[in-house]
C-alpha cells in the first residue's frame, strides 16, 4: 500500500475530528438547506470573519463541504447533503439523554 494513501479509517477519522468543533457543527447545520455564500453565513452563525473562514477550511478539508467561487463571492455547500444529515442526526440521537 502507498504510504500517502490515506485509509478509510484514516478519512472516517479526519471527518469526525472536523465535526468536533460544535462551530463547525453549526456551519454543517446551516448548509443543509442548500448553498451559502460566506457572507449569508456570516450574517446567520455571527462569527468573526477569520475564524469563519478557519473552519471552512477545516470542513472542506475533511471532504465534507466543497467551495466555488461566484465572481468575488466564495459559495460552501456539502458535498453529500443526505449521508451528512444521516451522521448527524445519528450522532446527536446517540448523544440524547435518557433519563
């Protein structure tokens, strides 16, 4: 195996360490109605601008969101809405309190 190759438990990993930031949970959750600009993501999660931009990074990164630039603008969306959304709602269902 080529050493750079990285492993399916490598990938699962690094997409998980990505969602380990409940920001960046909150970002993921803003894009699953569809695209944003970083603008429009702004005006909704009120981050400071840079640290905004740090975690897309780190998400697009992971592979979970893809970015495309419309003229000065910077779009995000996710790059597989319905299995993100899946993962999630599995995650914070194993997380929910029973008692």
């Amino acid at each position: 195996m080529n050493m750079t190759t990285e492993t399916n438990t490598e990938k699962a990993a690094r997409f998980f360490q990505a969602l380990s930031s409940p920001k960046r949970v909150r970002i993921v959750e803003a894009l699953q109605d569809g695209e944003k600009c970083v603008s429009k993501m702004n005006e909704l999660l009120q981050y400071a601008q840079p640290n905004l931009s740090q975690h897309l990074t780190v998400l697009r990164q992971a592979g979970i969101l893809k970015c495309e630039k419309k003229g000065n603008l910077r779009c995000y969306c996710l790059t597989d809405a319905s299995t993100i959304e899946i993962v999630l709602r599995l995650v914070k269902n194993f997380c929910e309190d029973d008692s």
